[in-house]
C-alpha cells in the first residue's frame, strides 16, 4: 500500500490510531432521551457534520433544527 504524503492531503493525523478508534467506537442509537441537547453542541455537531464525505461527492443532505412545538408536531406525526 501507498502512504499518502502531506503534499497530498491538508490534513495530517499525528496518531492514526484515534481514526481508527473513532470509526470502531461508532454506533447507531434507536432510542433518545427526552432532554434538550444544548445549542452550542448541536453547531458542533454540525459544523463537523459538514464536512463529511458524501458518494461521488454529491453532498445530497438536508440538515433541519427544530424545537418547540415544531419538533413536538413532528415527533407525533411519525
């Protein structure tokens, strides 16, 4: 295997083992807490989210925030 070197990338990872870390840690959560996530860490999530890769690059997500009785009228409609 190639290694890339830092002329062709913008971002190098001093320790690959926390790459590896993260996407092992990773999980999918089916349940939520009925408690308000504070806006600072929803911005970045966010913020982070956006830079994520997407196939082929198309970048095909929407991201919509609601609070209030707008997320509570969407919460009893599904």
């Amino acid at each position: 295997m190639n290694e890339l070197s830092t002329s062709q990338v913008s971002t190098v990872v001093a320790d690959a083992d926390s790459v590896d870390a993260a996407i092992l840690s990773r999980f999918s959560a089916r349940a939520y807490l009925n408690k308000p996530v504070e806006k600072s860490v929803l911005e970045d999530l966010l913020q982070v989210a956006a830079r994520a890769p997407s196939g082929t690059n198309t970048q095909p997500w929407n991201v919509y925030v609601v609070q209030g009785a707008t997320k509570d009228k969407l919460v009893n409609e599904v």
